[in-house]
C-alpha cells in the first residue's frame, strides 16, 4: 500500500512552520549573535588538539604564563567529541608571540597538536565581503537560469526555497555557537547547488505534465503539482539519504578540522529536501493560482 497524503493543499502549514523556524533563526541570532571565525574578522585562532576531558582553566592558564590573558567566552571546544580547544585572541600574533604560545601549550599539555590561524582586519573584510558576493552572484545565476528555462516565477520560488536553506543552517550554528569560517561557506554554496537540483527535477515534471493537462481551476493546479511531487518523490528521498549518509559519515568519523563542515551539510541537505517538496512547488502554486483566479473573474 502506497503513502500518499496531499501536498499542495495543506501548503499554508508548511508556510507556517518554515517561517515560524525563520522568526527563531532571527532571534537566535539577535541574542546569540554569529561566531566568525578568523576568517571574517581579524585576530588568531589557536586549535589545540588534546582529546576529550581538557579542562578551560588549564588552557587559560597556559596562555597566561605566556603574556595572555582570557575570558572564558574566549575559549570553544571543537571535534566530534570535544577533544580540541579553540582559543580565539582579538590581535594577529607575530612569531615571536606564536613561539611563547606553542611553548606554554606544549608544557602544559606535551602531545598537543597546535594550529595556529592569523588574518588581518583587512582580509577579514575582503573574505566577508568576497563571501556575500559568492552567495549572491549563485542564487542570481540560479533565478537567471531558472527563468530562462522554466519561467520568472519558477525561478523566484527556487531561490526562495535555496535562501531558506541557508538560513536555517545560518540559524542552528548561530544557536549552536559554532564557528562559521571559509568552509562553512563552502558547504552553504554546495547545499544551494544540491537543493536548487532536486528543485529542479522537480520543476521539470510539472511542467512536462502541464503540457498534457487542461487548468481551469486552483483545485486542478493542486492536483497536478501533488502528482508531480510524487513522482518524484522516491527519487527525492534516496537521493537525500544516500548523500545524508555520507555527510553522517564525514560527521561522525572525520577530523576536527571538517566537524562543522559536515554539520553544516547534513542541516542543510535535510532542509534542501524539505524545501524542494514543501516550500518550492506550493510557493509556486500560490502564485500561479492569482492568475488562474484572475482569469476567471474575468470570464
């Protein structure tokens, strides 16, 4: 026996609770704010890898008897499990302060593996600034695209969808406290291309079914997109599970260094399908359902 429930219908819900989820990622990030990492505002970053159960006091003690005094806001953890300590310090170290550091760690804790990560006020500007562009210049290319292809509102709507995406992953680290760097931005660009692909497909059957169907009403529109979405919809689901699964992995075997990269994945290739089938196509609905009760108020 097949699950099949109507889609379209009940789109006003899934509204609802995308923007109920948008109205919390605001707020998180109005009380909690966005964690930049070194590579959106200037300073150093210093990761010490010494496994699970170090303690935030020994790590400030160390760069203590090194010239340097924290806050306890200074200090993050990092890893599957915890094990690595991020020290974030406002100004870029010479090598002469970078040597005290290494050595005070080193004394303190003799395995650790250190990184240590400077930039400058002003390539933290030029890194946000190349990054908004980069986000920017791919949902334009996508709704460009999109419109060519499909139609404007086609277009509108999977950016929408895509933009959603990102914010939701944007809204959780900024809960989270999670550090966004470079690769955070990677993942964003790489959840946009995957959801804007499944959007697609997704596109691409209603509109071969609209070729062979008559719309008069809403109620017809409803019907064929919800056929459409699920006709698709076993190819939405193994696809996102097997790329789930993948990103599980990275998340649950890879190094510190990716933790949040794969994090940032797997919220954002749950999200990506969600939106694809319940945020993308209704949106559209919506809008194509003005016209079509336009169009019969003048008859």
């Amino acid at each position: 026996m097949k699950v099949r429930f109507p889609i379209v219908r009940h789109r006003r819900w899934y509204f609802l609770f995308s923007g109920l989820l948008t109205v919390l990622g605001i707020v998180a990030i109005a009380v909690f704010g966005l964690n930049l990492g070194t590579d959106f505002r200037s300073g150093t970053r210093v990761q010490i890898e010494v496994g699970p159960g170090w303690k935030p006091q020994d790590v400030m003690a160390a760069f203590q008897s090194a010239g340097f005094s924290l806050s306890p806001g200074d200090i993050t953890s990092a890893g599957v499990q915890g094990e690595a300590a991020v020290v974030r310090l406002k100004d870029k170290l010479d090598q002469a302060k970078e040597a005290q550091i290494n050595a005070a760690i080193q004394k303190q804790y003799p395995h650790a593996k250190i990184q240590v990560d400077s930039v400058e006020p002003l390539v933290a500007r030029e890194l946000s600034r190349n990054a908004m562009i980069a986000v920017g210049l791919a949902s334009l290319g996508i709704l460009i695209y999109i419109a060519v292809r499909f139609e404007f509102w086609f277009g509108v709507a999977g950016v929408v969808a895509l933009l959603h995406d990102a914010f939701i992953v944007i809204s959780v680290f900024a809960l989270l406290r999670l550090e966004i760097d470079l690769p955070f931005i990677a993942a964003v660009l790489t959840i946009v291309g995957y959801s804007i692909n499944d959007t697609i497909v997704i596109f691409d059957r209603i509109r071969e079914n609209l070729k062979a169907a008559k719309i008069r009403t809403l109620e017809d529109l409803e019907q064929l997109v919800d056929d459409s979405l699920w006709q698709t919809m076993r190819r939405s689901i193994n696809t996102v599970a097997t790329v789930v699964l993948a990103a599980l992995c990275l998340f649950l075997l890879g190094s510190a260094s990716i933790h949040n990269f794969s994090l940032a994945l797997l919220v954002g290739l749950v999200s990506g399908a969600y939106s694809s089938i319940f945020i993308a196509s209704p949106l559209w609905v919506s809008w194509r359902g003005r016209s079509l009760k336009r169009r019969g108020a003048e008859s």
